[in-house]
C-alpha cells in the first residue's frame, strides 16, 4: 500500500498550528535547537525484515493479517514506515528466511523507498529442510567439525548475499551452548567458535564489520557460548579490528547495568550496535520504551557522552536496529511505536548539558548531577522529533495517520487474513 503524499501534507496542514505552538515551546527551552534537529533527520533506525508479521510464543501465535508474503512486500512496508517518520531507511535481513531471489531487483525497489541493506543476520540456530547437518548441539562450537563448516559456509553465503545488495555489516548470533552440567566442555566450545568465527572474518570484504551478538540464555538454559558482553568483547578483540560486539538489550540477566556495559565498550572501540527491544523478565522483546523508558535514555546518555568523547558521527558510526517481536500489536503500529521511543530517548540524551554534568561530578554533588539528567528525561521532546519528521517530509503524527488511513485495512484487503511472513 502506498501513502499518497497529497493526504500526508492534507494531514499534516490540518494539526500544523498546534505543532508549531508546541515547537516554539520546546525550541524556546533547549540550547542549539537547529543543531539537535539535524541530528534528528540524519538519525536512522532499521527495521528488521523478521518482525513484520505477527509474533508468537510456544503457547500459540494470533495472526493480525494482511502480513507480507515476500521480501517485496516486507520491504513495502517498511517503505510505508519510512513514508510516516522518515527515520526508518534501513532494513537488515535475515537469511534463509529473506534470500533475495533477484538482489538487483529487489536493491531497485528498495531504493524506490529510500531504503538501504543493514546488516544482514545469518541464521545456524534452526535446521532448514535438507540440510546435511544438524544444528541440535550447536553450530560454531559443535565437536563435528563437518557441523562447523556448514555453519562457516553459511555465513560466508549470507555475506555474498549482502555484498549484492549493498549492506556493509554481518550479525552472527549463535544459540549455541548447553541444558545441563557436563554436556559441554565449555573452553574447547570457545576455541571451536573462535576458530570458526576467524575463518568467517577473513572473508569480510575490507569496509565491512562484523557483529557478535551476547544473550544471556535461551535457546540454551545451562550455558551460552558467546553469553555476555565479556565474552563477546573476547572474541571481537582477538577477531580483529572489523569485528565489534552487538548490545541486544534483551539480552541480559535482570537488572544489567546496560548503561554502563554500552560506555565501557565504546570507550574501548568495540561497540558496533544494537538491537532496540524492552523487556521485563528475559528476551521479551517488547516495544522499544515500553517497560523501562528511563534505562533508554540512559543508554542514549552514554552514547551520545561516549561518541562524542571519540568525535563519531551519530547517526553513521555505529548500527541502530530494532530486533522485537509482536505477540499482540499490529506490527506496522508497534514498530512505530518502538522508532519513536529511539527518537525520544536519543532528543532528550541530546539535551544533557555535559559540561554542566561534568562540574557537578567532579563536585561530587550527586543531587545536581541527577537534576541536570532528569531535567533532560523529563523534558518533552516529542514536538520536536515532529518538526524533525515535517523537515523530512514526513507525518507529524505518524500512528495516527497510519490508522487514519486505514493502512491494516487496507494491507488485509490486499493480502488477505490468512498471510504469515517469515521469520520468528
Ligand atoms: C536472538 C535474536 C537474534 C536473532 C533473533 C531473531 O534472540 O535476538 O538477534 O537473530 O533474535
Ligand atoms: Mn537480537
């Protein structure tokens, strides 16, 4: 489904002097307003092409229809999200569920959306149908060295998959690990995916980076071969200088300090990026913000403190990916949802005075360092990131536009109830 641009400016025109009002208050109230809106419309997150049909859990999944049914489609969609906040201009895939049948084709359509390929995911945590070897103990740490190899092999694949289309970065994530004590010897398991790791890292073209994604537990419940950032840090520094750890914030033990994990390995040059997602328990992959807003903006807080610490473009120098899944929201209006709370946490991160900050740390003079951070977090930014997206071209109220327009609607007339797209 396509937006026509006459009813987003119609929309738009109709709540413009409410916008303006609420812009000139927040703009009125911030130092270097112009500057943060730059960094608004250069800012990108991207969508990850598993999350754009409906979500499910081992006790069921309840379709919402009109899902996409090909790579095509998902990227449509995310078209039409781009077409709404102008901030969503990337996709990263996952294969084998999004293989591009004909890459230039599908580079073509995606540059008809003002899309381009981030990273691209590859996939030795399930067993495709024919496949020679099983993944049932793990993939890069399996003691069959003929499992390894298919998992090398794949990765390999996934690369050339995205050289075709452009993407510059590979995320490996490995379920592998173990269920019980013994099961594993968990050194040689290291060794194992290290040297398997290395021989996927030589065939990185030189431009390209390398993610290792940590998770904590799950598919694994005893341990987890890469299931920290420790260990990630690990096998990113003895990797190489391409290799870079990925902070999925859903992987963590309860109550990580993820602020503090995010400073210390972008101080160290080893952060490459993030799957956005909330949680309350484990790997819920919730709306971004939607649980725990406050631990966001201090993520962004230390981001914005840390790369400008090494003098790094925002919006470029490292990946921003959403990585949830939807149980119950309509994925389109869930996936709004979720950018909008990236956007937010990023704006008010901006308007944290760091010099300020720094004398009251180097005063020890805690309840000032508090106030000058919550006086950011409690600072409402949304009219700016509105401003940001009229800039842009874009709808100042996104959501709902996409619910004005009937876009579900109007996908379900298109594509009927019953579609499921791949992915998780
Ligand atoms: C694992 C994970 C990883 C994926 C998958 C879809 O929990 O976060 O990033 O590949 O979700
Ligand atoms: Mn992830």
């Amino acid at each position: 489904m396509l937006i026509e641009k006459y009813k987003l400016d119609q929309y738009n025109n109709d709540i413009l002097n409410d916008h303006k009002r609420k812009f000139e208050f927040v703009a009125s109230s911030i130092k270097n307003p112009e500057k943060i809106l730059q960094k608004l419309v250069d800012f990108q997150i991207a969508i990850p092409s598993w999350a754009l049909g409906t979500g499910g859990t081992r006790f069921g999944r309840f379709a919402g229809g009109g899902e996409p049914r090909s790579l095509e489609e998902k990227i449509e969609d995310i078209g039409l999200l781009h077409k709404l906040n102008n901030c969503s201009g990337a996709i990263s895939l996952h294969i084998p569920w999004d293989i591009p049948t004909n890459a230039n084709n599908i580079k073509a359509l995606a540059a008809q959306h003002g899309i381009r390929f981030d990273a691209m995911n590859s996939n030795t945590f399930q067993d495709q149908a024919g496949q020679e070897r099983s993944y049932k103990y793990g993939s890069m740490q399996h003691i069959d060295k003929g499992v390894r190899k298919q998992a090398i092999e794949h990765n390999i694949e996934v690369i050339k998959y995205g050289i075709e289309l452009g993407s510059e970065s590979l995320t490996v994530w490995l379920a592998d690990g173990s269920n019980f004590p013994g099961q594993l010897n968990m050194r040689k398991a290291f060794q194992n995916t290290l040297e398997s790791l290395q021989e996927i890292y030589a065939e990185l073209p030189d431009n390209w980076k390398m993610f290792v994604e940590y998770k904590a537990f799950e598919p694994n419940f005893y341990s987890t071969t890469v299931g920290d950032w420790g260990q990630s840090f690990l096998y990113a520094s003895k990797l190489g200088p391409k290799a870079y750890t990925l902070v999925d914030l859903g992987h963590h033990l309860p109550n990580a300090n993820i602020e503090q994990i995010v400073a210390l390995l972008l101080m160290e040059e080893k952060l490459g990026g993030f799957h956005f997602n909330d949680s309350k328990y484990s790997d819920d992959d919730l709306t971004v913000g939607s649980i725990n807003p406050y631990q966001l903006f201090l993520i962004f807080k230390e981001l914005v403190e840390g790369m400008d610490a090494r003098g790094m473009n925002h919006a470029t120098d490292l990946g921003w990916m959403i990585d949830a899944s939807h149980n119950v929201k309509d994925p389109l209006e869930d996936l709004l949802q979720s950018v909008e709370a990236i956007m937010i946490a990023y704006a008010q991160a901006l308007l944290v005075d760091a010099k300020e900050l720094e004398q009251a740390q180097l005063a020890n003079d805690v309840v000032r360092a508090q106030e000058i951070l919550q006086g950011a977090y409690r600072t409402d930014v949304r009219a700016l990131i509105a401003e940001a997206r009229l800039r842009g071209g874009a709808a100042l109220e996104p959501l709902k536009l996409y619910r004005q327009l009937k876009v579900r609607e109007n996908l379900i007339k298109e594509r009927g109830l019953k579609t499921v797209a791949t992915g998780l």
